[in-house]
C-alpha cells in the first residue's frame, strides 16, 4: 500500500518554465532599415527613403514642366503679337490702297456723269429760266394789282402754306430721284437723275454750277402753274387772291429749292444767306447733312426742312418704299447705291 507521499505529484516552479520556453525560441535579430522588407515584396513597410526621392524628382519634374509651359507661352504671345503687328501694316497699307482705288473710283465716276450734261440740255435750261422769270414777273404784277395793305393776312398765310407744300413738293422730287430709276430711265434718266447720282457722289460738285445749270430744271417745273397765274382770269375776291398768292409764291419757292440745297453745300456765303440758314426760314447745313449719310434714305425736303423731322418720326419715305417694292418688285435706292455705295459718310459741305 502506497503512502499519501509517494502519490504526491511534483510541479515545475513558473521561473523555470518561462526559462525554458526562452531557450526552444530562436533568437532574433535586432531590426535595422536595411532588414525591413520592401513594399514591393512584402506590402507591408514603406522605403522611407525611396519614397522621399521620388517626391523630390516629381517636385523637380513639375517645376520644370512650369518653366518650360511660361517659356512656351512667352514665345507663343510674342509670336502672336509680332503676327498681330503684321496684320497692323498689312491692313493699314491695304486701307490706303482701296483708298487710292475708292478716290480713282469717285472721280472716274464723277467725270463719266459730267460728261452726260449735253449741249441739248443746257439749251433746255435757259429756255425754262428765260420763261420763269417772263411768267413769274407777269403773275406778280397782276398779284400786286389789288390793294395790298386790304389783304395783307391772305399774303402772310399764303406764303407760310406755299413754303410748307413746296418744302413738301421738294421732298417727293428728291426722294423719287434718289430712290427709284437710273441713268437709263426714259425721258428723265439722263437728264434729271443723272444730277442726282452727281450729288450723291461727289456732294460739293454742285456748288460749282451756275445759275442755269443749278435752277434749270426746277423752273422748268414750275411753268404750267405760271402760265396759269400768269393769264387766268382773277375774280376780286379772297378765294381767288388767296389761290393766286399762293401759286405765285408755290412757283416762286419750288424754283429757289435747289438754289438753297446749292447754298447748304456752299462754305462762303453772303450774310443774308447765312441769317435765313441760322434762323430755319431756309434749308440749313446741320439739317441737310442728315441726308448725305449713306444709304441717303431720310431728310429728304429741302426747301426750308420744316417738314423733315416729322415725316422721319413717322417713317414715311420708308412706307411709301415699301409699298412701291410690294406691288412692283423694284428695290429702293439699287441704281444710287451702284454709283454713291462707295461714299460710306458722303460730306455735306
């Protein structure tokens, strides 16, 4: 029989275990940089210093990349600008060439209309100057054969409506001249339009025409109402004082309209002259230069303009325009822009 003693089971103290487990473990080495694994094998530890490098190369790369972008653009902005000044003296001899061309142009034109002013017109002109002043000289005196001092209302009133529908009358003459038609028109081409392409081209031509050639036409116009003034048989009462007064002084302003479309071209001019401009009682320079700016479609009366501002306010050249291209197909101004097209800003004086 065995003793409680000799069953006792003995045990290891804790020191000697822990002792003993140190001694089965291999011994390890201390780490140091150059034992850490790398990334690329491992994916565990980052090459500090590999990793510092690449970023000092990438830093150097991008700086050489702004470098070389700033010298890049600075090259590409001079390019562009020495281009740029190029294109500067191209144009700029271009634009004196064409000018040189446009002044050929204008004067090759200029002499082409003059050289149409015929000797069969000239004729013509001093017949129906020489006919005005016998008619209008014949109508005034049996218009001043009343007692003036009686009627002098009729004078005054008939006078502000013979200047009103003169200045009226003006405006549809200029305006169908300038408008529609040509050089080639039948009747009135070569001898009426072809002063008006004149104007429009070379503005100032006009004030180098005598009193024949300047008012010519304009008496011509006037005849049949003389000649009714003139020999009519006048019953002494208003009516027929009135209607003569104001045809007498209709003939009389419808003949010196393109005398005061001359002066508002004209740089000396007499006093008088110069007081009825200022003061509107005739046709001024300001007012007129609204019209010679291409395309030359507005302000078109040009007796007194009186009538100018409203006519433009309500559009009225511009309606009658498009009536006429409605119903006939014709387009506005084709023939004058053909020999004033050139003249971008034609000078009223």
């Amino acid at each position: 029989m065995t003793t409680l003693d000799e069953e006792r089971i003995t045990y290891p103290k804790l020191d000697d275990l822990i002792e003993q487990h140190q001694q089965q473990q291999p011994e390890q080495q201390p780490l140091t940089p150059t034992s850490i694994p790398s990334t690329a094998s491992q994916g565990l530890f980052v090459d500090v210093d590999s990793e510092n490098g690449k970023l000092k190369q990438r830093k150097q790369s991008q700086q050489q990349q702004q470098v070389s972008t700033s010298v890049s653009f600075n090259k590409q902005q001079e390019e562009e600008e020495e281009e740029e000044y190029n294109n500067s003296n191209e144009n700029s001899l271009n634009n004196n060439n064409s000018k040189s061309i446009l002044q050929s142009s204008i004067k090759e034109k200029s002499a082409d209309l003059k050289s149409r002013y015929t000797a069969g017109k000239r004729r013509q002109e001093i017949v129906s100057v020489v006919s005005f002043v016998v008619l209008l000289s014949l109508s005034i005196e049996k218009m001043f054969s009343w007692y003036f001092a009686r009627n002098i209302w009729i004078f005054f009133l008939s006078t502000v409506l013979a200047m009103l529908t003169a200045d009226f009358f003006s405006g549809i003459v200029h305006w169908a001249a300038d408008t529609w038609g040509s050089l080639d028109t039948p009747l009135v081409g070569n001898s009426f339009i072809r002063s008006f392409r004149e104007h429009h081209v070379v503005p100032t031509q006009m004030t180098k025409h005598d009193f024949i050639e300047t008012n010519g036409d304009n008496c011509m116009l006037t005849i049949p109402v003389l000649l009714f003034t003139a020999f009519a048989k006048v019953n002494d009462d208003s009516y027929d004082m009135f209607l003569q007064c104001f045809l007498v002084q209709l003939a009389f302003w419808v003949m010196l309209t393109n005398q005061i479309h001359k002066w508002s071209h004209t740089y000396s001019l007499p006093s008088f002259v110069s007081f009825l401009q200022n003061y509107g009682i005739i046709l001024s320079k300001r007012d007129h230069a609204v019209h010679h700016r291409n395309p030359f479609d507005k302000y078109y009366c040009i007796t007194n303009g009186w009538l100018n501002p409203y006519l433009a306010s309500i559009g009225f050249w511009k309606r009658l325009e498009e009536i006429i291209t409605h119903c006939t197909g014709a387009i506005p101004r084709a023939d004058d822009q053909a020999w004033a097209g050139d003249n971008v800003d034609a000078p009223c004086e």
